[in-house]
C-alpha cells in the first residue's frame, strides 16, 4: 500500500492510496498474501473534515454506481450533499472499482490490446461484483487495519452493497442504498420488461411538457434515417443513437437538457423547424449529442452482464429481446420514443470507443455459467442493518422489484419516496434522512 498524495481541497482534507489487489481472485482470500499473482492497482481518495483531521472517526465507504464508474471528484465539501452530511461523522473513503479512474483503467486502446476475443472476455469477467467487492474487502483488511466500515451504495453501489453482504458481512456496520437494489433472483430481461414502459412513459412526459419537441425530434429523426450524418468524431449518427438520448431521463434536469439541446439542432434562418428543402443540422447540435452519448468504455460492455448471478443461462442481449416485441421502439414510429440504460448490439457496431469489445461481449452474451453474487440464505439471514432509499419513480431500478428483495433480506429497511429521481442522493436531504432513520432506531449507536 502507498500513500501517494496529501492535500486540501476548499473544505477537504484529502489522502490517495493504491493498493495492489489479484486480477483474478479465485483461491484467494481478501486480506491474505496475493504472491505473485498477476496484479492490478486499486486506487482510493480519503476525505475528512479539516476540523476533524486528528480525531477517530469511523469509515464510511461509498459504492459508485455504474458499472464502470469511478468515484467522485468533489470540487468541494459542498459539491456533493451526501458528502458534506457525511463528514461531519466519517472519514469518507472514495475508491475507483477496478477497471476506472486510475485503478489500473480499462479503456478502448488498453483492451484492444489484450489479446484475442476468448482473452479478452475472460478478462472483463473479472470486473464484475464478485471481484469489487474482494478489492474492497481487501482493502478494509490491508489499508484500513481491519476496521469496520459503514458503507453508502448509490445505483449499481446497491447491487455491491448486497454482493458484499452475501460475501462479507463481518466488514460491514451498517449499509445505506440510494436507488439500488437489484432483484434477487437477477432476470435481465425482467429488468428490461419493468423499464421499457417507463421509457416509453418518461418519453410521453417530456412532449407533454414540451409539446413543440415533439415535431422538431421527428423531424431529426426523419433525417438521420437517410444514413448520411455524423458526429464530430466520426460516428455516424443514427436514429438510434439519437433515441439513447433518453438515458438522463431518469434525472433532473435531463428534459431540460435535452429541450435546449433540440433547440439548437436547425441551421437555417432563426433555427425554426424547416419546412422546405434539405434539414441541415447544426454543429453545436451535433457536439451536444455527441457529448449526450458518449459511451464510458466499461459501462456499457459489463451493463448487462450486473444481472448474472450463478446459472442463469444465455443474457443474450436482453434490452434488445424486449425491444424487438415493442413496435412502438422502431426508429420509425412516430412520435419517437426514447430509450435509456439500456445496451443493444448496434452499439458495438458504430460507437469506435466499443469496436473493441465487440467480439468479448458476443462471446459472454452467450455464457449462461457466473459467479454466485448473492447468497440468499445469509441475506435473509443478515444482521447488518440497512436503509435503503427506495425512489417510487425510479426509471432504472423498478420499486416494486427493490422492495420485494428487501422483503427477504434481514434487518432491511426501506423509506419509499417519488419526492426524488435516481439521482436524488446527489440533490438533497436523502443521506441526511437515511441517517436519521438508523439513529431512531439505533442502527449506529456503536459508532459514535
């Protein structure tokens, strides 16, 4: 272990530490000698209260969500809200899951280089929850002298969350999910059949709040579908990569991103809607689009891959099984629906930054044989207090799934709120009422 780094941030004290962790984990133990094991770097930033800097605090670990997502970059205490409630408890440890920020990070040019696609799918197997949670309960054991920790799961850090506690639960005080529990047993296309609906239902709000969208969207989309347009970059732009604009939907402000982004999508005249001659489209309406889309090189190879769990035979390509039986997805249709966290094989085709992965995520559609990541007899069993947030309206993680989990794992808890989107952990009170709620019923009275 190395501390790499220390300084201050307006209202931050901050540590970075690296640690090596097993490529592979199998026969090995969190916390024991790894050898000489292949190895990859885990990387982590310590946050504390400059106030607090001497005192003994307990952890608080936070699961970025994801996949494929690194921990935060606060600008500054404030930046985040759960952060600031946070410190004012914890010393708050931030690590990048394996394969992000900078532990050891996997991106287009670096798996391009692995080896051939059988290689390269055994590789990316290894990024999944099974291996996060064995870094991170190593890393509790070799950097952190063994001590407890309470832990904070946002999105897929809810999916961790559980793995850790079907894994490791002698490392856990107390959890807090935001928006994140999967359903266990995991079905992808059950997954898929709860959030097309929604889609469709997210879609049917934004042109009723922006009903002038409605005609602009199809108009784009009627010009895309001739096959002639590209992004800055070079991707070509096609009608379904403009539909995956809906991906924010879930969030706020993703309408208004987006209204404001068709907004400047006409180069003629004061940029109304053309109504004669070619549809030119403009370049900052490009730029924006291609910002909107651009694929995080982890995130959408292992996306549908976080729903395998033991035998679960074939995923192949779910999104796009449930997407086939819904005509009213066609690029075609009209109105255009939009879609939103979801993988679909045209994105491995035109994107350049998943050409790569290609023929690695072809090979593991067709796995039906993973790691088992939830233990169902120790979660009903559990005795690891957890809160879990639980956002009615939730378009990614379906309510009624997360709380029928919960209904079946141990001393769980769940505030069920639509006064939030998914992100709501990053724009309010909720880490601050999740407190609350295990403070009035002594969840953390050993802590301080």
């Amino acid at each position: 272990m190395t501390l790499l780094a220390e300084y201050y941030l307006p209202g931050l004290h901050v540590e970075e530490y690296s640690i090596s962790v097993p490529l592979h984990w199998q026969g090995l133990q969190p916390g024991s000698d790894i050898g000489q094991t292949s190895t990859i770097s885990l990387f982590c930033r310590v946050l504390c209260a400059p106030e607090h800097i001497h005192d003994d605090l307990p952890l608080l670990v936070y699961f970025q969500g994801g996949p494929g997502g690194a921990g935060p970059r606060p600008l500054n205490r404030q930046s985040e809200p759960w952060i600031d409630e946070a410190l004012k408890y914890f010393r708050v440890v931030l690590p990048d899951q394996r394969g992000t920020g900078r532990s050891t990070l996997i991106d287009a040019a670096s798996f391009a280089s692995i080896g051939n696609p059988n290689q390269q799918a055994a590789y990316l197997r290894q990024f999944l929850a099974d291996s996060i949670v064995a870094d991170f309960e190593h890393m509790r054991l070799r950097l952190f002298g063994g001590r407890k920790w309470v832990s904070l799961g946002q999105s897929y850090g809810g999916f961790l969350t559980l793995a850790y506690l079907s894994a490791y639960p002698e490392g856990l005080t107390a959890c807090f999910t935001t928006g994140g529990i999967p359903h266990v047993p995991a079905s992808p296309r059950e997954v898929y059949e709860h959030t097309f609906p929604r889609m469709k239902a997210k879609t049917q709000e934004f042109y009723g709040r922006y009903p002038q969208d409605m005609e602009r969207v199809s108009v784009i989309a009627d010009r895309l579908s001739k096959a002639d347009v590209f992004l800055p970059a070079g991707d070509p732009l096609t009608v379904e990569r403009f539909q995956s604009l809906g991906s924010g939907f879930g969030m706020k402000p993703s309408f208004e991103q987006l209204h404001w982004l068709l907004d400047s999508a006409f180069t003629a005249g004061d940029g109304s809607i053309p109504r004669t001659g070619q549809v030119e489209l403009s370049q900052p309406f490009l730029a924006g689009v291609e910002a909107a889309t651009a694929s995080n090189p982890l995130y959408w190879p292992l996306q549908e891959f976080i729903y395998a769990d033991g035998e679960c035979g074939p995923i192949d390509w779910a999104a796009q099984q449930v997407r086939d039986q819904l005509p009213e997805f066609a690029t075609a249709a009209r109105p255009l629906l939009f879609t939103g966290e979801a993988i679909f094989p045209w994105m491995f085709k035109q994107e350049q930054a998943l050409l790569p992965f290609k023929e690695a995520v072809n090979i593991l559609m067709r796995e039906g044989s993973w790691p088992n990541i939830y233990n169902r007899e120790r979660l009903a069993c559990n005795e690891v207090p957890l809160q879990a947030a639980v956002y009615y309206d939730d378009m990614y993680v379906d309510s009624h799934l997360q709380l029928d989990t919960l209904s079946r794992v141990g001393h769980s808890h769940a505030w069920v709120t639509n006064e939030f989107e998914h992100d709501g952990i990053h724009a309010g009170n909720v880490f601050a009422h999740l407190l609350d709620l295990a403070r009035e019923r002594g969840d953390l009275a050993d802590l301080y």
